[in-house]
C-alpha cells in the first residue's frame, strides 16, 4: 500500500487528468470557443477545485454527523455523491458553454447534449475515485462519507 501522501497526490493526478479530458469533450460538444488543450486544463482545474470544495463540505459534514457504516456503502456513496456531481458538473457547464444560464437550464440543463455531458462527467467522477478507495483499504474504510473525494 502507498503512503497516504503519495495515494492522495496520485488520486489528484487522476482526477485532474480525467476531468481535463472530460472538459476536453465538453468544449468540443458545448463550447462557443475552440476546444484546446488549454481550455481544457483550465476547466479540468476549474472542476478539480469544485470537487475540493464540495468534498471538504461533504467529508465535514459526514464526520460530524457521525454516520455509522451502511449496509450498502455503494449505494450510499452514490446517494451522497451523484446530486452534489451533478451541481458541480452544471457549475461547470457555465465555464464551458460559455452562455448564460437561468435557474431552470442550470438544474435541468439547455440541451440534451449538455445533460448527457453532465451525466458523462459523473461517470468519470466516480470512476477516477475507484482507484483511491482500492488504495486506501476498499469500500468499508473509504465509503460513503466521512473520506475526502473530489
């Protein structure tokens, strides 16, 4: 097993380079600009931010909640997880779509493309987190909350 240090500087590395590649497609698919490589890393790093954000607020509130283990962690983890991602995602949207949004377009979005992004990049959320919970002992120390994820 790898030092916390080192597993959590990968589990950054991971995600920056899957959010990067996603907010690649989104440019390309949804971007009133040009989809680059530096537009993309500055949304990658837009929505690598995002996730800190939000997962200090979840990993806050779930330790001081003090939530027992569930009988199904990945169910939990996808409860907790997938809404507060899609709020991210849609953040995100307004950065890459370059459009304005009212309320309605940023809960439900402005096309079917942007919500199938949307729905893509929590995909990829959850998949860049698969690596880290193996690493840090699996789903009974990592899952729901109470962990940091981004």
């Amino acid at each position: 097993m790898l030092d916390s240090g080192l597993t959590f500087l990968l589990y950054l590395v991971v995600k920056y380079a899957a959010y990067t590649g996603w907010c690649y497609v989104g440019i390309r698919w949804l971007g009133a600009r040009p989809a680059t490589l530096r537009s993309a890393l500055g949304a990658g790093l837009v929505r690598l931010l995002l996730g800190v954000f939000f997962g200090l607020g979840i990993f806050l509130m779930g330790g001081s909640l003090h939530w027992n283990m569930p009988r199904y962690p990945w169910l939990s983890y996808l409860a907790v997880y997938a809404p507060v991602r899609w709020v991210e995602w849609s953040i995100l949207s307004l950065v890459v779509a370059g459009r304005p949004h009212s309320f309605g377009t940023f809960v439900f979005g402005f096309s079917r493309r942007e919500r199938l992004w949307r729905l893509g990049g929590i995909v990829v959320s959850h998949l860049a987190d698969i690596p880290l919970i193996l690493l840090s002992g699996g789903v009974k120390e990592m899952l729901p909350v109470g962990r940091f994820l981004c």
